[in-house]
C-alpha cells in the first residue's frame, strides 16, 4: 500500500457508519477504484425486468419439479416392475433408468440455468482496480467487507424478488432431497419381509410355489419358446445326458407352465444379473464374463480369482422316479448382490 491511504476511522465513526459509507471505506482502504458501478434495473419494476424475474422463476420452478420426480421414482419403483421383452408392460419397465436420469439432469440442469440467469440479469458486473496488499485483515477491514457483500445483495435486488427466491428454495430443496433419497433408495425394500414370497430378495425362480410342486431343469436350447404344446422346445434335463464334468445351462421349469406362453417365454429371460455360465472343462472353472471371476466347479464354487468374494450359491438337486433332475428347494442362500444379512 502507499503512504497516502485512508485513515481509518476510529470505532466511534466505524459504529455510526451507514452501509454506504462503509462501502466506500472499504473499496477506499483496499486500494480499490469502482470504475463502473452500474445499475441493472435502474428502474424497477418494469415489464422486460419482471420478465427477466419470471425466466429465472421458471428454471428454479422446473428445476424443482424435475428433483421431486425423481424422487417419487426413486421412491415407488414398483410402478416399473420388471416385464420380459415382447410381453405386455415391457415398454413401461424400459423406461425406468431413462426416467431416473432425465429428472436428475433436468433437476440439476435447471437449477444451474436459474443461478446464471439471475447472475446475468440482475447481479451488478461493476468494475473495480484493486492495488495488491500484504498481511492479515483488520477489524475495519472485516467490518467494510460484510457492508460490500450485504450492498452487493443489496443492488442484487434479491430481497424484493419473493418469486425467484422461493422457486430457487423449491429447486434447491429438490434437488437436496434428490440427492439424499439417492442413496436410500437401496434400504427401502426389505429383504426380510414376506421372504416366502416369489418375488422376495431371499428367493428365485426355483422355489416351489406349493408343497408338492416339481419343478425340472429345462435345458436352455438357445430358441424362443412356442407355448403352443409342442416337445421340441420343451427339454428337460436327466442325469443320463449328462457326461462327467459337463456344465449345463438351465431354467426352472414347471408342468404349469407347459401351455402357457407368457411363461414360457419368461423362464428363458428369468435371470437379468450377470449369469457365470461359462465353463472350462479342463480346469473345472466357472467363469463370469462380466467382471472375469473365476469359481472352483469342484469346490463348492469357490472364487480363485477376480473381485468375486464369496462362493456360488448352491442349489440342492436330486432326480426324480424318471430320471429327470429336479430341484429340492430353493438355492441355500439369497442369489445376487450381497447384502449385510447374508450368511457368507
């Protein structure tokens, strides 16, 4: 700094100050020359003015409806259950993901949107040569600068633009909510609850649906099913077809389900994880093409390599009074991501 700055005003004067005066203080002690300070609504409440507020309004006010309707998606997922391809609904379970992303991006799209107007529109782009100083700040200093930032909001005209602020609450605030309903979204189905039911965590196509019920293997032939009666693509697995060592991609299958197309149709597309159904006979190796874990056939499924951590669930078997391979309950343990109730 020179020699010829500002004195500073003795605490006295600093109280008595207006907010005027002390923003012409501080810019004075700083070193600071406001070489164009202009007023962005020199007259208020003109129509391009409110029509500038009402652009900015309608950003938040977007922003704010795209964040809550995330989160009611995130919220109620069961509006998008799961449909195979080609049956009734598939189109509307297609859409989930798609949905989940455009009310994100829109929700932090418009509020991004909504700031830079409002900083264009109405936040003063003055001009100001500030001269660089040393050392720390004093309490003259602290005060001038809360007067600068207060004046700042001030010429903002923030404060009598009751619109903008409460659609930028509700575009902020849903977002907010976005982004914490985010990543709670995973706990609010409960594992535990209704565990018997079909469509439960805990559970899989190949748990019987009633005491008694059989369900076989069905060999997966590569072909849609026809669901008109036919044998041909219908072919259920016996032990006798089986060589020592082979590997065998199945599907549940039940006699309920011979003449019914729809669900025929859903037991070749019933598994949508990622399926370990890669096999290399001379080593006895299951192998996962999503993520390249390898699985020890001989040893309970055990992972030998890869980011895998637990072994294969497992699913108990036995063969029927005809030879067929049949399931004996359900596989030992839940199927898929793992989860802190787990028992491995």
């Amino acid at each position: 700094m020179s020699g010829d700055e500002p004195k500073p005003p003795t605490d006295a004067e600093l109280a008595e100050m207006d907010r005027d005066q002390l923003v012409k203080l501080g810019t004075n002690l700083d070193g600071v020359e406001l070489t164009n300070l202009p007023t962005p609504w020199p007259v208020p409440g003109t129509r391009a003015e409110k029509r500038a507020e009402r652009a900015v309004a309608l950003w938040f006010t977007i922003s704010g409806i795209a964040g809550l309707a995330f989160v009611v998606l995130m919220a109620w997922p069961k509006w998008f259950e799961y449909r195979a391809p080609g049956t009734a609904g598939d189109v509307k379970y297609s859409l989930y993901t798609p949905l989940l992303g455009v009310t994100l991006g829109v929700a932090i799209l418009g509020l991004g949107i909504g700031v830079l107007l409002y900083t264009k529109k109405f936040i003063p782009a003055e001009t100001a040569v500030q001269e660089r100083g040393d050392g720390g700040s004093k309490e003259v200093d602290k005060a001038t600068i809360v007067a600068q930032l207060a004046d700042s909001g001030a010429r903002s005209t923030i404060a009598r633009r009751s619109l903008i602020k409460r659609t930028a609450g509700l575009g902020a605030g849903a977002l907010g909510l976005a982004t914490v309903a985010l990543p709670l979204a995973g706990f609010i189905k409960d594992p535990w609850k209704d565990t018997n039911n079909k469509d439960s965590l805990w559970h899989t196509g190949w748990q019987p649906q009633f005491k008694g019920e059989v369900v076989y293997m069905r060999r997966n032939l590569g072909l849609p099913a026809k669901g008109n009666g036919s044998e041909h693509d219908i072919s259920l697995v016996k032990a006798e077809d089986l060589d020592a060592g082979a590997m065998e991609t199945v599907f549940p299958f039940r006699e309920s389900e011979r003449r019914d197309e729809h669900a025929l149709s859903l037991a070749m597309k019933r598994h949508v994880g990622c399926p370990t159904s890669l096999f290399e006979q001379r080593t006895n190796r299951i192998l996962c093409p999503c993520h390249q874990s390898q699985f020890d056939a001989l040893h309970y499924g055990k992972p030998i390599f890869g980011p895998a951590t637990r072994p294969l669930a497992q699913l108990p078997i036995t063969v029927d009074a005809n030879g067929y391979l049949i399931a004996r309950s359900d596989f030992n343990e839940a199927v898929g991501p793992a989860f802190w109730e787990r028992k491995s």
